[in-house]
C-alpha cells in the first residue's frame, strides 16, 4: 500500500511538472499567477480526502496508513472571485524520523507560497503538539486560514471544540470526507476569504490609462526562447489590452525607426533590462522609460526593500559576498545575465574583490554570511512567496536587491528607470541625498 502510495505521489510530481510545462506554455493559467490554498494537518487528519471531496473525484491518494502523501500534490481549479487557484496537499507536519522531518520542512516551505491556508484537523481528535505549533505558525504569519473540521461523522472532542475556541480558530467548516459532505461549504468560504487576500499589481498599474500607446522593447538575441515571448513581456502586453492601450513592440535594433514613425509619443517605454544603456540612447530624455524587471519587482513585491538597500553598493566591503539568487532553473547562456553580466559589473562598479555564489532557493543557506543578495524578476513566483522572501531577508538583516534595479543603478539609469513611478522616487532621493553627504570609501 505504502509503496503504492508512493508511486502515485511520484505520478503526482510528474503531473505537477506537466502542469508547470503548460504554464509556462500559455495552456493554463500560470502557477505564479495562481493563489495557491494550501492543506496543512497532522497525519491522517484527511488532508487529501477533503482534496477529493472539493474536486469531487479522487485527485489525490487517501489511505489510513499515516504518511501516505510524502511530497506536495497539487491541482488547480477556477474558483470565483478568486480567478485561478492552485490546491496544495502536503505531508503531515507531525512525520518522524529523518526523512519525515524532511517533508514537515518541506510542508512549511509550501505555507510560504500559500495565499489562504485550509487548516485540516480531525473533529474527533483532541489537538496534537504538532497542531499547536502549526496554528502559532499560522497566526504570526498572517496568512489567511480556515479550519476544516474533518470526520464530521463522527462525535466531536470537546478537547478539540475547547482548543479551537481558545485559539479564536471561530472559521470553521465541518466535513465529512466519508460521504463527501462540506465540500460546497468550504469553497463557499474560501470565496468569502477573497477580500482578504491583497491584489497582486499588474505590471501597469498606475502608468496608463485607457487609449495610451505603451512601447515594448524585447531583444531576440541568443537567450530569447525560440517561437515564444517571456512571461513578464506577455502579461504586459495582456495588461496593456486589458487597459485599452495600443500596444507597440520593437527589437532594440530596431528602435529608432520604430519610435520615430510612431504618430505620438508613448506613455511609457518598457524595455528589457539588459539592453537598458542603449535604449536610454536612442529615446528623448523627457521619454518616460522603466524595465520589465523594475516593473516585476513592484508586481511580485516591494520596491523600497530594495531601494533601502542601496547604500550597501556604495560602501561594499572587500571579500564581502553576494548571493545571486534565481528563482527557476532555466538554461543558461554563455553571457548569462546572472553568471557573468552581474558578477562583471560587481567587480566593476562596486568592489574588485567582490565574491559571487549562485543559488535557486534561500532554503538551507546561511543567508547571514552574504554582505548583499541579488534576486532575479521572480516571475515564476508568487506574489506571497516573494514578500515571504523579502520579509526573511529584513528579518537577518541582509540588504537585497533586484536583477533590474541593480542594473538600471549600474548604468547611472535608476532615476530614469524609477520616473514613471512617482511614488517610489522619495525613497531614491533619501538615498541619491545621504549619497552625497557620505563620502565614499575609495575601491
Ligand atoms: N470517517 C471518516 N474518515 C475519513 C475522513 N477523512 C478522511 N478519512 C479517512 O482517514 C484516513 C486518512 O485520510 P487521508 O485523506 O489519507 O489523510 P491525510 O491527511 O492526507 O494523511 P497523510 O497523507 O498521511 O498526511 C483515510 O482512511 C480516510 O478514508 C472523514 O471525514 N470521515
Ligand atoms: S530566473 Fe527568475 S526572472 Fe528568470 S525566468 Fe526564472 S523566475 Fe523568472
Ligand atoms: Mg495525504
């Protein structure tokens, strides 16, 4: 049986990867633009049944054997008002041994990503150490939850009912995964839960209005995937369609022509990081002109972290180390951005002695060790992972910036790239005064 199980988790990972194929394929709704509502409990608590009774069919593995789901299982669903949803099953977070301890890690990794949390605890149970932890967890995270009663078949434990009311757990569904009953009843309440959970921004948001002209500027060059646009250039042109704007894309090669037959100014020009210097060349200075990945870093969560750490770049220790941090595994090219353009410009522009490591998770490094962390656009990320990332960062005291904001700074271009954003220029100006007043160490 347990083997068994396995193997469908095993499937089930395989189904996920497919599912992240498509994504990034246009099929479906990508993950990164899903709100993800993840199941978290105890062992046996009927985590994936109750991932059944809201499908309505069997989509996950169920046994009474405790430890049958070993790795997240997920599946998505439209759910409205909440658009796109990703179901996340996980492992219990009460697994021993050494592997077990492995997937509770693993499971709170998950919560990370999570939009709204199904909290998933047996009725007929008095409440476990593990589940106690959990709800701490839960309530300093500040996540949206809901508690699922599951077993509702059977008689409550006054122990459980006694907790939950202690803990102000007062959300609560009861299910009873046997008869598939309560199913309606929590997608119900997750809609409920809707308003509660903050709006990503779209890559416009505040930059036009309906019947404006937005240029694009995408290189094609080797890194470009073939017969495809990126995720970031897609969902701004989508954005601009959904605003009623003209959209406009150019090549950087061929911009000059491209903007000199355009009938009238754009409102704003979005271009490609990487490509950034030239374009700022060809267009008038009183052209408003940011990146995608300035744009991205807005969308996916907060400017000013990375604007107040600036003033790490100016005072760089020498031997201090960066963290260059990308957040998918794609191919890299023999000029990659993250290998060799920005471990370049740090030894350039910010210290000769910088020294460079890569990773593609924060998860089980010292991030403590690194005097600066350079993110990449988190495009494949959610919104909630990402602050979760930022929020971690602050927390250690790590200064972090973006492949974006660290480029357009690089090339003398961050007041530009930040002009279309007005209100994010207070907290660059904060910098470009202290700047000034500070003088700087030599290199
Ligand atoms: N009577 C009753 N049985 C349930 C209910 N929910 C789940 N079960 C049973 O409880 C056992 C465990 O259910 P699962 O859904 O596999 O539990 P899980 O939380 O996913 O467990 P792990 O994957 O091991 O963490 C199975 O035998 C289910 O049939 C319920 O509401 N009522
Ligand atoms: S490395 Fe980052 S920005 Fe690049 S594709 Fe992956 S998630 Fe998106
Ligand atoms: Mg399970």
């Amino acid at each position: 049986m347990r083997q068994m199980a396995e193997n469908r988790v095993k499937q089930d990972l395989r189904e996920e990867k497919t599912q992240e194929l498509e994504d990034r394929g246009g099929v479906s709704a990508p993950l990164s633009l899903s709100q993800h509502i993840v199941l978290v409990g105890i062992r046996n608590a009927g985590k994936s049944s109750l991932l059944n009774t809201l499908f309505e069919k069997e989509v996950a593995i169920v046994s009474s054997q405790p430890g049958t789901t070993t790795d997240p299982v997920l599946r998505k669903m439209e759910l409205k008002p909440l658009g796109p949803v990703a179901f996340v099953d996980t492992a219990g977070v009460d697994d021993e041994g050494e592997l077990g301890k492995a997937r509770v890690h693993k499971t709170y990794q998950r919560l990370e990503n999570a939009s709204i949390v199904l909290f998933v605890t047996p009725i007929d149970q008095p409440p476990k150490q593990a589940e106690k932890k959990l709800v701490r967890f839960l309530k300093g995270s500040g996540k949206p939850y809901l508690g699922v009663l599951t077993f509702a078949d059977r008689q409550p434990h006054v122990e459980k009912l006694d907790w939950l009311k202690t803990e102000g757990i007062l959300t609560t569904v009861r299910v009873d995964n046997r008869n598939q009953k309560g199913g309606k009843e929590v997608r119900e309440a997750l809609a409920r839960l809707a308003s509660s959970i903050v709006p990503e921004p779209t890559p416009l948001d505040g930059l036009v209005k309906a019947g404006d002209t937005v240029l694009l500027v995408v290189p094609i060059d080797s890194a470009a995937p073939k017969g495809r646009l990126i995720l970031p250039q897609v969902e701004t042109i989508r954005d601009a369609l959904d605003r009623n704007c003209s959209v406009v894309v150019s090549k950087e090669s061929e911009l000059d022509d491209t903007y000199r037959n355009l009938r009238e100014r754009p409102k704003v020009v979005i271009t490609d990081s990487q490509v950034f210097r030239k374009v700022a060349s060809i267009l008038p200075l009183d052209q408003p002109l940011t990146s995608f990945s300035i744009l991205f870093a807005r969308k996916k969560g907060e400017l000013d972290p990375y604007l107040a750490s600036l003033p790490i770049l100016d005072r760089f220790p020498s031997g201090g180390r960066v963290l260059i941090l990308e957040a998918c595994s794609h191919h890299r090219q023999p000029d990659d951005i993250g290998t060799v353009k920005i471990p370049r410009l740090l030894r350039e522009r910010v210290h000769p002695n910088t020294v460079v490591e890569h990773a593609r998770s924060p998860e089980g490094i010292d991030l403590s060790q690194y005097s600066l962390i350079i993110h990449c656009a988190a495009c494949m990320l959610t919104r909630q992972a990402m602050l979760a990332r930022l929020y971690r960062f602050q927390q250690l005291g790590v200064p972090v910036l973006n492949y974006g904001l660290f480029l357009a700074w690089a090339n003398g271009l961050l007041p530009r790239a930040l002009e279309p954003l007005p209100e994010y220029q207070i907290s660059y100006a904060r910098y470009f005064i202290a700047r000034s007043l500070a003088p700087l160490p030599s290199v």
